[in-house]
C-alpha cells in the first residue's frame, strides 16, 4: 500500500504549498528572516521601532461561519475573517502586528481551495502590515467530512511596556465609543445559521426579506479590521481601554476590561442597529438579552475614554474616514450584579 491509498496525497500537499508560497511572500516585511517551508518562521523585532517591546500574542479562529463558505463554495474571505480577527484582539492592548501563522486541516486536501483560503489571508496581512511567516496544513483523511476544513490563526504584536492598554485607569464617568462592525463578523453563526437555514429553509442564494442581498453575501461579510482607524488614537495615548466585540457580544466583551469597582451603561438607542440582525431576531424570535448575547449588534469595538479627550478622538476618527457613535458611559459598578447594563 501507498500513503495515498490511505487518503493522504503528499503531491497535493507540495502543490499547496508551491501555490501558497508565493502569496505568503508577498506579505513579507523587513523582519522576516525566513523563507515558507522552513521548520520554523524566523523575525527579528526592529530595536528603533520599540524602546521597550512587550510581546502580544492570540489564536482564534473563524467557527461555524466556515459552513456558509462550505454552502457557498466561496473560500477567499474567511483566511481575511481570521487575520483581522487576530489583528482586533491584540489591537485592544494597543499592539501593532508583526506576523502570523496558520493551521488550516482538512479530510482531503484540494489545493484550489487551500490557494483560495490563503488568499484572503495573505491579502489581510497585507493590509494590516503584518507578515503570514508559516504554518500548518494537515491533511486527516475520515477526520472531516468531504469538502470541509477547519481554521485557525496564531498572531505576534508589539508594543511599548509603557502604552499597553489595559483598562488600569477606566474610572465613572468615562465615554464609550462605538465603532460600527461589518456585519456578524465571526460570532454568533451556530445561532444564525438555525434561523437562516433550518427555522426558515433558505439556501446560500436565497434573498434576504428587506436587505436586498443573498444569504451568502450578508452572512459571508468580512469581519473588518480597526488598526487603521486606533492607530492615531495610540499614537497620542487618548484611549483608556478598548473592546473587541466578539463572542458573548457587548456585555459579555466590555465586561473584560472594566476594573474592579466599575460598570457600564450602554445605549442602543445611540446607533442603527444593522437591518440583519433586526431579521435574524425578528425570523427567530429572538429576545433582545439574547441577540446581545450573542451578536456584536453593528458595534464591532468599543474604546472608553475620559471626556476631556472626546472631541479629539472624534476628529481623529473622522480623518480615517470611521464613523462612531458615543453608546454609553462607566458608572460605579455595584457587587453582586452584572458590570454591563444594556439599558
């Protein structure tokens, strides 16, 4: 017997990473001191660019919006849902990407696919100025089903020891400002797609009642990266914490960098929630704890800062072009109850 006749096909695997290479190259920065293949990703971190680094570091994945791309036969947005993802969770602790590694496993490798995934992700790191250095693609034959993968991302950052972000001198009477998602982003798809596909029985190509778009163009919308728009508020040290909110959406997420002794009241009423998630809880019958619960609601970050630095951060935002909203303020919190209240 051959390896092959297990259901690992070897070539198939050198064909990835022939097509794989050269996209990944074209992520590189002046750091990286290793080429794709090697069995391990070699970066030198720039002493002028950081006086005093502190490394930061996520994983994460993309979860069961990988289904939608399975049912739509569209591969090259989910490697750019992940990097983001990454970039946003290391971004709230004021980090600015330096590269990233994958792992993308799969019953049978088909190298089209793989050169569709890496693609996004190559052009993620492109735009957040972020090296792809290497990673892993496995194949695991009878571990998937036919024509399915799962997905996941490693990030490395830095920052200056003395502009980490963590929430330390959030204090009552501090603002909070939303900053508008672009859709779902990567959470709250296992609820979705039960309402989307098995409640009410659409496909992929289906249209959505009221949006004007297919089920796979609303459901498969990039989970978007802030860099751009924080990076002149870190520069200037305006923001006292920031929020990424993914699963457990605002309460849940916020929540994680209040300290000790604090709240936070949010108001919905301060922005537009996006038509899709009125649908989804409308075709669900969701309640409104739930659909915070588990959606980020239109408001994919949240920075808290003093009211003194408001305008500022405002005009600053609106020179990147981002639209944002003030969606509450940090109260005295009080023992025993929950640190975020959506009022």
């Amino acid at each position: 017997m051959k390896y092959k006749d297990s259901g690992v096909d070897i070539e198939a695997g050198d064909e990835t990473v022939r097509r794989i290479r050269k996209l990944a190259r074209s992520t590189f920065t002046p750091g990286v001191m290793s080429d794709i293949g090697s069995f391990g990703g070699l970066f030198r971190l720039d002493p002028a660019r950081f006086h005093d680094p502190v490394l930061v570091s996520s994983a994460d994945g993309v979860g069961t919006k990988l289904k939608v791309a399975f049912m739509a036969g569209r591969h090259d947005t989910v490697g750019a849902d992940l990097v983001n993802h990454c970039v946003n969770d290391i971004l709230v602790q004021g980090a600015e990407p330096l590269f990233f590694l994958d792992y993308l496993a799969t019953g049978r490798l088909s190298p089209a696919v793989a050169e569709q995934v890496i693609s996004g992700m190559a052009r993620a790191c492109r735009e957040n100025g972020c090296a792809l250095i290497g990673g892993e693609t496995a194949e695991m034959p009878g571990f998937y089903a036919d024509g399915e993968y799962d997905l996941a991302g490693f990030i490395v950052g830095a920052v200056d020891r003395d502009r980490v972000v963590d929430g330390g001198t959030i204090q009552p009477g501090d603002v909070l400002i939303g900053l508008p998602s672009t859709g779902l982003h990567t959470n709250g798809y296992s609820l979705a797609r039960r309402i989307v596909f098995e409640k009410l029985g659409l496909t992929v190509d289906s249209l959505l009642d009221g949006l004007g778009e297919t089920v796979a163009d609303a459901l498969l919308r990039t989970h978007r990266s802030y860099l751009t728009a924080v990076r002149p508020l870190l520069a200037q040290s305006l923001v006292k914490g920031m929020a990424h909110i993914t699963g457990g959406g605002i309460p849940g997420n916020l929540s994680r960098i209040l300290p000790v002794g604090t709240g936070a009241n949010v108001n919905p009423a301060s922005w537009a929630t996006p038509p899709l998630f009125t649908f989804l809880q409308r075709a669900g019958a969701v309640t409104t704890d739930e659909m915070f619960r588990a959606f980020n609601m239109g408001i994919g970050l949240i920075l808290v800062c003093s009211t003194g630095n408001l305008k500022e951060i405002q005009a600053l935002l609106k020179e990147t072009g981002e639209q944002s909203a003030v969606i509450g303020e940090i109260t005295r919190g009080e023992m025993g109850s929950d640190p975020v209240s959506i009022l």
